[in-house]
C-alpha cells in the first residue's frame, strides 16, 4: 500500500473530540496504539503527521467509522477545504475514502453470501 501522510487540521481535533465524548484518557489511546502518552498527545495536538493506517487504527480503537476521523465538521464536509490543504491532500483523501468504501462493500457482500448460505 502506498504511504501517505496526511496533515488534515480536523483529524487531530476529531480524535480528541470523539475520545472525550467517550470519555477515554489520552494514556489508554497510547496503551492500544503501543506508544508514550506523550507520543500520542502530539499526534491530538497536531504537531505529528499521522498515516492512514494509523487513522485507520485510531478508527477501530474509537469504535467510530474512519469517516468521521476525516470529516471537517465545521463544513460537514467529507473533503477537506482548509487553507493548508491543496488538490493532492483532498486527491489523497479521496482515494483513502474510496478504499474504504470498496472494503466496506466487500464486507457486506460477505454477509450477504453467509446469509444467503444459513437460510
């Protein structure tokens, strides 16, 4: 899979919004992800770059789907429209969204045939 970074203003202030709505600490998101609280609260402050994987990751740990990682909620907008994002920034995030949608569609049709083979 290719790697790419993201630098996107709302993922960082999603995470923390969306761990403190569950009411989760910093050092428990550190613990799951395997490092340092500190390591972790300079990802939700901004000051580190974060990969789709991690994103990813984050996503599952959060029990909160991946969009919501993404979305800028100021604009409620699946693209991000900040001024430090350009054309490739929202290309990137859109090949990520389309990914994510093809395997979501892959799941569902999984459970379609597991249905389909129980009834």
């Amino acid at each position: 899979m290719k790697f790419l970074y993201l630098n996107l203003m709302s993922v960082h202030q999603n995470l923390k919004r969306i761990r403190e709505q569950k009411k989760l600490s910093q050092q428990y998101l550190a613990n799951r992800l395997h490092i340092t609280q500190t390591a972790y609260s300079l990802i939700e402050s901004g000051k580190t770059k974060i990969d789709v994987d991690r994103i990813r990751q984050l996503a599952g740990i959060l029990d909160t789907p991946f969009a919501d990682l993404m979305t800028d909620d100021e604009a409620n907008s699946k693209v991000v429209s900040h001024p430090q994002t350009n054309n490739a920034d929202n290309n990137a995030l859109i090949e990520v969204l389309k990914n994510e949608l093809a395997i979501k569609n892959e799941q569902i049709n999984m459970l379609h045939k597991l249905l389909e083979r129980k009834l």
